[in-house]
C-alpha cells in the first residue's frame, strides 16, 4: 500500500515539472494552471524545509567552536 503511495507521488511530482516546462513553452490554458500549483506548492515545501532547519538548529543549541 505504500509502495503504490510513493509510486503516486512520483508520477504526481514528474507529471508536474512536465506541465512547468511545457506552460514555459505556450502550453494550454489548463497546463498553465498546473504549472501555477506545482510551483506553489514547491514553494510551499520549500519554505516549511527552511523553517524546520531553522527550528532544529535552535533547538540543538550552541555546539561549542572554538
């Protein structure tokens, strides 16, 4: 069951960045709006990977240096 969940996510991932280059190149109006979300949610998961750096750096505290 998790195998096909993956696997789901990975066809959801690859056919996504298919759509960013395709609306890069003039593609219809509908590969535009799945362009427009596979990029939102890049950011999206981009910026909750920096909050969770940022958050587990806090929490280890200060490593000593020099």
């Amino acid at each position: 069951m998790i195998m096909l969940l993956l696997i789901a996510v990975l066809v959801l991932a690859v056919g996504g960045c298919v759509c960013v280059v395709w609306a890069a190149r003039g593609g219809p109006r509908w590969v535009r709006g799945v362009s427009r979300a596979t990029l939102a949610l890049s950011d999206v998961a981009s910026a909750a990977s920096k909050r969770s750096n940022r958050s587990s750096s806090r929490s280890s505290g200060d490593d000593g240096g020099s």
